[in-house]
C-alpha cells in the first residue's frame, strides 16, 4: 500500500494512527500544520479519495499488518 508513498509521505502515513490530529503529528515530525497538510493531500492523491478518519483507519490497519 505504501510503496507508491515517498518516505516523508510514508512516515506521515504511519503515524496517522497513533497522532491522528495535524497538530500532533506536526509536532512529532517537527515540521508545521502546514506542511503536514501537504503530505496528506499528496498521500490521498496516491491511495485515493478517502475521508481524513479512513485514512486513519487505514493507517491503523497497514500497522497491524506490517508487524
């Protein structure tokens, strides 16, 4: 699923399930809101048009599948 993501997209993606909120994850990557809505944007452009709770969802599932 991820191999068409780039790494920063990648990463993004995987903490989706453990900080789901912009702020969180911005934090965590120590980059800005901003650019975390970027990458998002980027990964829905990718993996679909998934509403930002599926793509959390989605995010939970692929972690438990790569374990």
């Amino acid at each position: 699923m991820t191999e068409t993501l780039t790494n920063r997209e990648a990463e993004v993606f995987l903490l989706l399930a453990h900080a789901p909120s912009y702020e969180e994850l911005a934090e965590q990557l120590g980059i800005s809101r901003r650019t975390v809505r970027f990458h998002i944007e980027k990964i829905r452009h990718k993996l679909g048009p998934l509403q930002y709770h599926q793509l959390c969802a989605a995010s939970y599932l692929h972690s438990l599948t790569t374990v």
